[in-house]
C-alpha cells in the first residue's frame, strides 16, 4: 500500500506539472497574437463631380478674367504633379518601414516567448525526471522488502505443519492477484497518460496553427487597406491637380464682354473620357446672354482636357464625367 501510495503522489504532481506548463504556452501565445491597424488618412478634398442622381449641391469652380489675355505657351509639366509623384513615394516609404518595425517587433516577441516556454518544458522535464527516479528506488525498496517477507514466510511455512501449507497456497495465489491487479492498474494510468499527452499535442498544434492564420489574415487585411489607403491619396491629389489645370486653360480662353461687372453664370460641363467637350449648359443664366455665351465660348476653345487621359476609368466617372464651373468676372 505505502509503495502505490507513493507512486499515485508522483504521477499526480507529475499531471500539475504539464498541466501549467501548457497553461503557460496558451497564455504566451495568446499574447504573441497583434494585429497591425492601418494608419488613418484624413484627407480634406472638394468634389467636383456632379451626379444627376445626387442631391448634394454642384461644386463649382470661380473665376477670375483676364481682360486682355494673350495666346498662352503650351504648359510645362505641373508642378503639382511633380510634387503629387514625389508625396506618394514618401507615403509609401513610411509605411513601408512602420510596417517592418511592427514585423520585427513581433518576430522579437515570438522569439522570447518560445525561449521561456523551452526553459519551463525543460525545468518540468527534469523534474518529472527526478520524481520517477524517486519512485523507482522506492518501488525498489518495497520490492526488497516484500522478497525478504516472502522468503521469511516460505522457511516459516516449510516449518510449519501440513495443515498450514494449504493457507499458505492461498495467500500465494492472493499476492498473485495482486500483483496482475497492480500491474493493470499501471498500464492504464500509463496508457491515460499517453493519450492525455497526446492530445495535449494535437491541442497545442491546432492552437498554433490558428494563430498563424490569423496574424496572417491581419498582415494581408492591414496591407490591402495600406494600399487602398495610398490609391485614394493619390487619386484625390491628381484630380485637385487635373481640375486646377481645367481652371487655368479655360481662364485663358474666356473673353469677358464689357459691361459684365457684377454678372455671373454657372456651366454643366460633360466629357469623354478622351477630355472631349460632349455638352455644355447653362445651369444657372446670368440674365445676359452674351456674357453666357462668352463662358460656353471659353470651354469649347479650351476643349479638349486632355488631362482627364491620366485618370482612371472609376476616377474620370467620379470626378469629370460631369462637372460645373462658376463664371464671375
């Protein structure tokens, strides 16, 4: 009794022992799970696009004659887009290298964790180790002890008279018994233990595998906004810097009629997405017809916005498939 006793307290501790180790590894790779959020862009734009549907207000574009214009050179290229191209690249390169600070940190992270997991296995190991070797020179000692019994019993026995040798046959197939009984009791908790430890194993696999998947799940998901975040940046940038440049090309073009002082007409403009000039109205009249005629004149010579060529299929429609200008000397 004293020898299973012993042996049920070693394997118990032992059961502790692995049961916080895998709390520990749980806990150190919950931890280890961090999602990179992107970075929010607050960007502060003026539409121009007019949809028929929307019932926003038309945006409009003001401006200002020049009474005496003068044939006008062909423009350079546009500063702003130089500067558009050049703040794009330095967007991108932040991001980039806030990106990989945050895979370094995290491949840090994982590194550390994995290397105080590895002590508190090795630690648990060598003290089950030493718990086994305990329990071995114990059931050693009982083992010992219980042969010298036997071999006491058996010169008691064979001093005895005949009438004791069947009691003692009894006691024989009694301490066999026990001993199967015993030895089945130690398959089964070693085979419990097995299984146990197996599916500990598969637990912790699985665990990790989901783990990963979902710091990649973030990583790609951070990634596709980052760079969806990068396109409506410079999406916005280049039509500010397109409409700037229809502003200045019609302004070149307009003849203001004398005596417009105080007028001021609005135009519906719609183009291809070649920049041809398909339709112009007059949204809102001055009252003077000369001086609307002179704002339809104005986009008809400066036609056609060959900038909108730059533009995307989904940025032309949003931004210059309709649009509106404000004509106020």
């Amino acid at each position: 009794m004293e020898r299973w006793g012993g042996y049920s307290l070693s394997v118990a501790f032992a059961l502790l022992v692995h049961g916080l180790l895998a709390l520990g590894l749980f806990v150190n790779i919950k931890a280890d799970q961090r999602i990179v959020s992107p970075r929010d862009n607050i960007i502060n734009a003026t539409v121009l696009s007019v949809d028929d549907s929307a019932p926003a207000p038309i945006p409009v574009t003001e401006l200002e004659p020049k009474v005496e214009p003068e044939a006008a050179p062909i423009p350079a290229p546009s500063p702003e887009t130089t500067k558009l191209k050049q703040q794009q690249e330095a967007d991108r390169q932040r991001i980039a290298d806030e990106k990989q600070r945050e895979l370094v940190a995290q491949e840090q992270a994982r590194a550390e964790a994995a290397k105080q997991a590895k002590q508190k296995a090795e630690a648990a190991k060598a003290k089950a180790l030493a718990d086994k070797q305990r329990a071995d020179d114990a059931k050693a000692k009982a083992e010992a002890e219980r042969r010298s019994a036997q071999a006491q019993a058996k010169a008691q026995r064979e001093a005895e008279a005949a009438a004791k040798a069947k009691a003692e046959k009894a006691r024989a197939e009694a301490a066999k018994k026990a001993k199967q009984d015993a030895e089945a009791r130690a398959k089964r908790i070693a085979d419990e233990e097995r299984k146990r430890k197996e599916a500990e194993a598969k637990a912790r696999a699985e665990a990790k595998a989901a783990a990963d998947k979902a710091r990649a799940d973030a990583l790609a998901k951070a990634a596709a906004e980052e760079e969806a975040a990068l396109a409506a940046i410079a999406s916005q940038r280049l039509a500010r810097s397109i409409a700037s440049s229809i502003d200045q090309k019609v302004r070149r073009q307009w003849r203001v009629p004398p005596g417009s002082s105080g007028l001021e007409v609005q135009v519906r403009i719609s183009l291809t997405p070649t920049g041809d000039v398909v339709a112009v109205s007059i949204s809102e009249s001055s009252g003077n017809g000369a001086f609307d005629r002179s704002a339809r004149s104005a986009i008809e010579r400066a036609s056609p916005f060959d900038e909108v060529l730059q533009l995307s299929s989904k940025e032309f429609e949003s931004n210059f498939r309709r649009f509106a200008m404000i004509f106020r000397p």
